[in-house]
C-alpha cells in the first residue's frame, strides 16, 4: 500500500447504464440517441420487459458487456496501484426516478460481494447523468486525495424523459450535465468523458468545453484505451 500513499488518488468511475448499451455491438452504427420508450407507464413495463426478454436470448455481445470487461479489466490494475477508487451505474426514467447503483464504494474493498454487482449490471433506462455527476461529486469531496479524478464512460449524449419541455430536451440535458461537470470542477475534482458513441463530438464539445475528452472509433477498443487514458491523467 505504499504506492497509495505516494500517488494519493481517488476516482470514481461513472458507467452508463442506459437502455441503449442493450444494443449489439454490429448494430451500434444505428442512432443511439432514440429514446424510443413510450411515456405511458403502462406501455413503459411491457416495453422495458420486451426488451429485457430479448437481452437474456441474446448470443451476442452487447456494448455494456464490453464495458463490463473494461471495468474487471481496470480494477486489476487498480487494485495493483493501490489507488483509491469506486465503480457506480448510473440511469434514470424521469427526474422522479433517478437511478445510482453502488457497485464499489470508494471506501470499499474489492469483494466477492463487488464482484457479484459487476455481474448484475445490466441496460436500464435514460441516460441522465446530472444528477449522477452531482451526487458523485459530493461522494469524492469528502476524500481528502490531493488528486481527485471523475471519469465519466458513455454510450450517448445525456438524455431523459422531463429534463425541460418538449422539443429541447436534449439540449437542455447536455448543459445541465456541463453544469454539474462545472460544479465538480470548482471543488477541484477533474473529469475526464470517454464515450464509443461516434457522434460524440456532437455534444460533447459543448458538454466538456473546459475539460478532456475522447470518443472511440472502435468499442472493442475500450478496456485497452480506458487503462492507457487512466495511467495518462494520473501519472
């Protein structure tokens, strides 16, 4: 535990956990962007179960399997560091239903109980990622780390149900989320967003004006470029 001591960093690892990372890995040239969950409740359930039954009949793999293999992948390497660090999920359905899912803590230590939760992630719903930012935020402040790290990893432009009224709603969402990145970057915290959704720049220019990010051309490249990115901020 030396090197903990000389490195003295602590980053959470924010995973997207939106509907969309349900998709095939071959079909993610499709616009990842559609939210095409009805609004009614009811249809909601049928469609959300729909989609689940179809997961668990997959013989494919899907983007968040490949996020899942980046996060075993890092928390080897991590736990070699002796840096400290957290894993989370993040979703949502509305501002009502704002989801954020523990998988390590970062006063926690790797567990087979950690390891259980990495192998329950699974798509959710939107991808609403202020609040997660925000509550993540409020997590690594209280660390008193003299390097504080966020890495945000995504397959989509932030987006939800009631982020503002109809017809702005991602580009409200987009600086909501710049706003918590903002509110983060004032308590010293850095954030860096790694996305494998190839229209990233779309928003991500606006989103991450002040901070780094990258968007991958080739998911499979993901767990490589993931520990090659987290050795580039942290050394």
């Amino acid at each position: 535990r030396l090197n903990k001591v000389q490195r003295d960093v602590a980053v959470p690892f924010l995973l997207d956990t939106s509907a969309s990372t349900a998709e095939a890995i071959d079909d993610t040239r499709k616009n990842t962007d559609d939210w095409d969950a009805p609004d009614d409740p009811v249809e909601y359930m049928v469609w959300l179960r729909t989609r689940r039954g179809e997961a668990m009949r997959r013989s494919y793999k899907r983007i968040i399997d490949v996020e899942k293999e980046a996060i075993v992948l890092l928390i080897n390497a991590l736990e070699a560091i002796g840096d400290l660090y957290g894993i989370y999920g993040f979703s949502g359905y509305g501002r009502e239903n704002v989801e954020f899912y523990t998988i390590k803590d970062l006063d926690e230590n790797f567990s087979d109980r950690v390891k259980r939760r990495i192998d329950r992630i699974a798509p959710l719903h939107a991808t609403r990622m202020g609040p997660a930012i925000r509550h993540t935020t409020y997590k690594l402040d209280k660390q008193d780390a003299r390097t504080k790290l966020m890495f945000l990893i995504s397959d989509g432009r932030p987006q939800d149900r009631g982020y503002s009224r109809e017809g702005v709603e991602k580009e409200y969402a987009v600086h909501d989320t710049k706003m918590a990145l903002d509110e983060a970057k004032n308590l010293g915290i850095n954030a860096f967003a790694l996305t494998v959704d190839k229209n990233g720049h779309d928003y991500l220019k606006t989103m991450c004006s002040d901070m780094g990010y990258e968007v991958l051309d080739d998911i499979y490249e993901l767990p490589s470029r993931l520990l090659y990115l987290y050795k580039k901020l942290t050394m």
